[in-house]
C-alpha cells in the first residue's frame, strides 16, 4: 500500500480533530492484514472507537494500490450519509498531500432513489395504485399529487444528484412514483431517449473511476445476488452496521403477493393483450386468502396451489404476448406491464415451488386485506457462495460478539460449518470506561413480565428513574401499547415537575428526537425503530430504560421456522433464534446510553429474568461492561447527583446537498463542525447529535398514536376528509381506533367537513398538540 497505513491514519484523525485511539489503530492494520491475507474479518467495535475512520483509510490505501475501488455498504442512510457528508470529504482533504492527489467517492443507491428523467416529461403512464379511495377520490388526488410533482419539477432543475433523501422535507410515496420507475421498470440506457441525463447513469459511471464505493446492503446484496453488476469490480467489500446485513438481505429477498397487486397488473398490461384470466384470478385470490388464517404456511393449501397455478399461468402468456419485437424503440407503458406482470410471475413461481429454505405466510393488513408472502428462513448459504467467495470483506459493527463469541452472527453469514471460507474475529474494545461511566440495574424486585400488560410496580419503578434523573430518559418498550400506556402514566405522574414525556407518534421522528436531544427534562418513549441508530451523546441522556427482555413474537413466521429447523437438527432453537435476536437488540438499546467518553448515566431494565433466568448469563455477556447492580436506592441517588451537575445539553447537526454521485455540492462542505466521538474531550468540543435513523429524514412515513402511519394512507385519510367522511367512516375504513385517526388529523392539521358535528374531533390547534401517544 502507497505510504504507510499509520502516517494515513494520524493525518486522517488530526483532520477531523480527533485522537488515535488504540482500538481504532488495531482495527486499521487488522483490516490490512486481511486484505492482504484475503481472509474475511469480522470487527467488534464499540462506540467511540471511530471505526469508519479504521476502515475508510486502508480501504482508500488498498484502491490506491490496486486501482480497484473498495465498497462501503451501511443498512442505515443515517450511517450512509455520515460517511458521504462528513467523514470521506475531510479524509480526501487530508490525505492529498500524503497521496498526492485526493482520494475520490461516490454513493450508488437503487434506482427507485433517483428521479427519472424520462418520466418527469411524461414519456411513462401515471402509475396505479392499490388502495386508494374509491368514490371521487382521482380528481383530488391529481390535484394534490401535482402540487407535488410541481415541487419535485422544480427541485429537478437544480438538484446534481437527484437523489430522493437530498429532498428535504419529502414527498409522498404516490408522489414520489410519479417520478421515478424501478429497475424492472427502466427502458435501459440503450433504448431510453434521456438516457444521457439519467441521474442513475450520471450516478454510476462517476462510481466507475472511484476509489471508495458507498452503497446500503440491500443494493449490495442485489448487485452480488443477481450479477448485474451495477457496483464496479471490487476485491474489498466493507460491511458497517453488519449485524443487521441477514435481516436487511432476507428483506431484499421477500416477495408478497395481494389481488390487488395481480389486478394491478392486469390493468397496466389491459391496453397491449387479453388479461381476463389474470383479471378472474385476482378475484379469486383474494377470497381464498381471505378464508386462511392469519399466520404462517405449512405448505401451500391445494385450493391456493390451484389460484396460484392460475395466476402463474395467466401471467406466463401475457409475458409472451408483451414482449416487444426485436429492434422496437422503447415503449414505457409495455415496460411498466411487463414488471408488473413479471413480478406477479416470479412471486406466483416461487410458491408454488415450495423451495426448502422458503417460509410462506398470510398477514392481515388493515389497508391492503390478506397478503401473501414468501421469505427465506436462512440465507447463509446465499451469503456464503454471493458476498465472501469473490473479495475480502470486513464486517464491523458494535455488536457482533454475542454471549461473548462471535459464533452466533458468524453462523447467520454462513461462516462455519463444513466449506466456510477462513475468518478472523476481533474486538479491538471501546476507549470508553464503562464500568466509570455507566451502571446497569436490573429491578429485580419486580416480577417476570406478563402477558396482561405493564403492571402498576413497572409505573412505579419508571416514575422513580425518571423523577431521580430529572427527565433525561429515553424509554425502549417491547410493544407500542407498553409505551403509550407508560407515557400516559406518566405524563399524569410527573405533571407536577415540569418534565415533559413524548411518546414515538406525538411527531414525526426526526422532530421528536431533536426536541430530546436539545431539552434536558424531556423524556422520549418509543418501541424499536428507537432501539438502535439514535444518537443523543451529551447530558439529555442519562437514562435508559428498557422495559423487557425484547424476544421475537412466538408466532413470528421466520424465528418459529428457524427454531424449529434447529431443533430439528438436535440444537437448541431458542438460545439460537429467540436468545440471540434478544441478545443483538438489547445491545444496541443498551448502546444508547454512552456515546462520548464524559457521558455518564443507567441503563435500567426492568425485567428480572435479566438476572433469574438460565440464558441471563448469555444475555449479560452481550452487554458492554457497565458496573452491575440491583440497589434501587444506590441508582437513584447516582441518577439525582447526575442531574445536578450535568452540562447543557448539546447542539445539533444539520445535513447538506450532494453533487453529481453522491459527493457533497460544491460550495456547501461538510455539515457543521463535528467530529468523532473522543473520550474526555469538553461538552463544547463534541461532535453534534447526528442525524436520526432513515424514518426521520423526511415526512413521508410517521407513528401516531403508536400506529406507523404510511404516506398511502395519509393520502386516503386526506381523501376521506375531501369526501365529507365522518370520522367514524374514516377509522372504519382504516380500521384503526378513532383516537389514533382523529391524532393523525391533528398532526396534518386536517379538519373534517363539520367539526361541530362530530364531538371526538380534538381542537385543530397545533399547540394542543395530538393525543393517542
């Protein structure tokens, strides 16, 4: 590698104002070492180390001497869009005069991110949609949706890199579809008539002669899965936030199939070819699904076998009769029929096939009705034979040393067992000094949690935590229904102290957040979108309390099919599945806690089975290792002395526009001036709070009243107002509870027709605020 990997480093490090840390040095020449070696490396690294700058400088080394790019890939665009907006834009001015030239980036992400060029001048039909209000609803719609697009044409003449998450705050998904087509949906560069301002083509051919790739695990997955080669030839694949790569893969690789969905595409492919088979079965896929229990599939039903075999074939003809004549000019709308018709084909296939690593279920969803999906319980073989037989990878994250081994997250990605490649694991620690900083308190005074809800001893003990620590609290709840009921007890509770509660719904996520970050006497309570990805560094956190012992839902499709094939095999499927995935979680909840070397305070949990249960031990191990303690009078007194000599809290950090493949624009550089998290460094020097995870980038999805409100669904709720609903109509229609519409309706500051008509409708004043949270 051109120069030596420790000069790179200290130069990287002294420019964004930090200090080397031994972990983040040890990391740095480990991540040679297996480039070199071309062993896989797996890296435990705790918060505060400063790990990307450990991956980002020898990857940068490694491109420089091979003139390969190396790949980044992130499961957040929070983390994403750390590394494209802060780190590699100070690295590159660094290390210039040590390379002699600076190092150059890109970000590369799914099409469906991007604006499309040929569809902002209209050269594809509006899209359909599943869902939407029947009656009178298409005349508004078009009206909102073209204040939208209004909005979006206007941003597409002077964005660089039309990039969907530069558009702050955002649009909605149905707004967003107007303007942009999917992979399956694109005419190709080839037969596209705009192809030379595609921004996804703009995007990937700067990506070509770069030296650092940065990519979320998804479009990576893809990419490695299917060979299509959208990411430019690599031998150092880098994988942060890894311990969420199999989720986010078995995500990619999930299909689902609704009636809605096979009309659909019959409709889009109705004006090129007969679709009144596949028009028939539609309707009857959805009374058949419509007579199968909620849950999950032990094979696939005779009378489901015969609809789906149906669908299959309707849908097998249309792809020949759609198929468009050699050397034929692009035509969008036969383009859009042929993925729509195709995506129904593969996902029909697929169950019908009943492959033997496939898990097929049957959700109710209150919007779409019965859905069908199919996912894989396992895909370390996938992972195995795609992502570690072609290159290096490092994997890194805070948490992949489970129970304190790495076995657990190793076997996930395929890497034990008979023909696993050779791997390295190594936990180069954290600089922080938890046993100092942070206490872990287990209540073990309370019972085992029940199934009849949190119980009056849990409100007690929350109103103790929360009053000793003056606020500051961030609550992680198993449920929904476990946070609303403790942010109404107690907002009831501490009326008298001045220390506000908010509940994950009351606002979008991003704002809710900010208002924690910045106001010490605020708590925020939330479910598990919380869990990991925020951070609050800094004295409005001092607290964090964890509620329960975060298990999957014993009727999770894919965790009982894990645990059973386990069992099956003679191991033990809760240690591996429900054990595990509790494990992972409750690091990173724990996580939340200390973000900086001068941050101090509990992480409380109040689930004794922390401490009387057989996988406690297991459990523990996972945790960093902050000074234990079931003393309830020695936590609170600790908690009271924080909150008297605690600083103000810090300032946060906005985020800036991105150029042409993902680069920051000229002219704006980097966001603030931040840098790493460094022990010891003073309140006033830190880093700000970053940007929330991908939820709070922009409006277009929200929680209230404890439900995840999607941007379809606002867009029927404002239907439904337009129309003259009542709200009674409404959250029938919705099938939602009234309180959690008429919050939503607050929050978007809709009124119905006559509000004096209807009494349960809350005052549309935004300092009411919205209830159901």
């Amino acid at each position: 590698m051109p120069s030596d990997l420790d000069t790179l480093l200290h130069a990287a490090v002294t420019a964004v104002g930090g200090t080397e840390r031994p972990g983040q040095v040890q990391m740095a020449n480990a991540v040679r070492d297996a480039v070199e070696d071309e062993r896989h490396l797996l890296v435990q690294a705790g918060t505060g180390t400063g790990k990307s700058l450990a991956y980002l400088v020898p990857a940068i080394a490694h491109a420089f001497a091979t003139g390969k790019p190396a790949v980044v890939a992130t499961a957040t665009l929070a983390l994403q869009a750390q590394i494209v907006d802060r780190d590699l834009p100070r690295i590159a001015d660094a290390l210039r005069p040590v390379l002699g030239r600076r190092p150059t980036f890109a970000l590369v992400k799914g099409r469906s991110n991007y604006l499309c060029q040929h569809k902002l001048v209209g050269g594809f039909p509006e899209e359909e949609d599943e869902g939407l209000l029947s009656v009178g609803a298409v005349d508004r719609e078009a009206s909102r949706l073209g204040k939208e697009v209004t909005r979006l044409r206007e941003w597409a003449e002077i964005t660089e890199s039309g990039d969907r998450d530069e558009l702050v705050p955002g649009v909605s998904a149905r707004a967003w579809r107007q303007v942009s087509v999917s992979a399956r949906e694109c005419l190709g560069a080839t037969k596209c008539p705009v192809a030379s301002e595609c921004f996804v083509e703009l995007s990937r051919a700067a990506a070509r002669d770069v030296d650092v790739v940065v990519t979320n695990h998804s479009f990576m997955a893809i990419d490695a899965f299917e060979g299509r080669q959208m990411l430019p030839d690599h031998d150092l694949l880098v994988i942060d936030e890894a311990h969420e790569l199999t989720d986010r893969v078995t995500s990619t690789i999930t299909d689902e199939l609704t009636a809605a969905t096979v009309a659909i595409a019959a409709k889009r492919a109705g004006k090129l070819a007969d679709t009144t088979a596949l028009t028939e079965a539609a309707d009857t896929v959805q009374a058949v699904l419509d007579e199968l229990p909620e849950g999950r599939l032990h094979g696939v039903p005779d009378r489901l076998s015969m609809v789906l075999a149906g669908v299959r074939d309707a849908a097998r003809g249309l792809q020949t009769e759609l198929k468009p004549e050699s050397g034929a000019d692009g035509d969008a709308g036969r383009q859009l029929a042929r993925a729509a018709i195709g995506e129904v084909f593969d996902t029909a296939e697929r169950l019908l096939e009943e492959r033997e690593l496939d898990v097929a279920w049957i959700s109710k969803d209150p919007r779409r009705g019965s859905v069908l999906r199919v996912a894989p319980m396992s895909v370390a073989m996938l992972l195995r034979d795609k992502i570690f037989g072609e290159r290096t990878v490092v994997m890194t994250s805070a948490t992949l040393e489970l129970g304190g081994t790495f076995d657990a997250v190793a076997g996930t990605l395929g890497l034990r067992g008979e023909g696993a490649p050779a791997w390295q694991g190594l936990d180069v620690g954290s600089p922080f000094d938890y046993p100092q900083q942070a206490i872990a308190y287990v209540a073990s005074h309370l019972p085992p949690p029940g199934r009849d809800g949190t119980s009056e001893q849990v409100f007690d003990e929350i109103e103790g935590l929360v009053r000793a620590a003056g606020g500051r609290t961030l609550g992680l709840f198993s449920s929904r229904r476990a946070a609303e009921a403790a942010a109404e007890q107690l907002r009831d509770r501490l009326s008298d102290t001045g220390i506000r509660v908010l509940c994950q719904g009351d606002d979008q996520m991003p704002t809710l957040v900010r208002e924690f970050a910045s106001d010490a006497s605020t708590c925020l309570f939330g479910t598990m979108s919380l869990w990991q990805g925020v951070d609050v560094p800094g004295s409005a956190c001092q607290l964090v309390i964890i509620d329960r012992i975060p298990f999957p839902r014993p009727d999770d499709p894919l965790s009982s099919a894990r645990s059973e094939a386990i069992g099956r095999m003679g191991g033990n499927g809760f240690m591996a599945v429900s054990a595990t995935h509790a494990a992972l979680k409750l690091a990173q909840g724990a996580g939340r806690l200390v973000r900086r070397g001068d941050d101090r305070g509990v992480v409380a949990f109040l689930d004794s089975r922390m401490m009387s249960a057989r996988y406690a031990g297991f459990l523990q191990r996972s945790l960093p290792p902050f000074w234990p303690t079931a003393d309830r009078a020695l936590v609170l007194a600790a908690l009271a002395r924080l909150d008297e000599t605690a600083a103000d809290p810090l300032p946060v950090q906005q985020s800036g526009l991105r150029g042409v493949g993902g680069a920051p624009s000229a002219g704006t550089g980097t966001t603030g001036d931040a840098v790493d998290h460094v022990p010891g460094r003073a309140a006033a020097d830190a880093r700000p709070v970053a940007d929330p995870p991908p939820v709070a980038r922009s409006p277009r999805t929200a929680v209230t009243g404890g439900h995840a409100w999607t941007a379809e669904q606002d867009d029927e709720l404002r239907d439904g107002v337009e129309a003259g609903l009542t709200l009674e109509e409404l959250a029938d229609h919705l099938e939602l509870a009234p309180d959690v519409v008429t919050a939503r309706l607050n929050l978007l500051e809709l009124e119905l027709a006559d509000p004096e008509d209807d009494p349960t409708l809350l005052p549309t004043d935004p300092a009411a605020g919205p209830t159901g949270g």
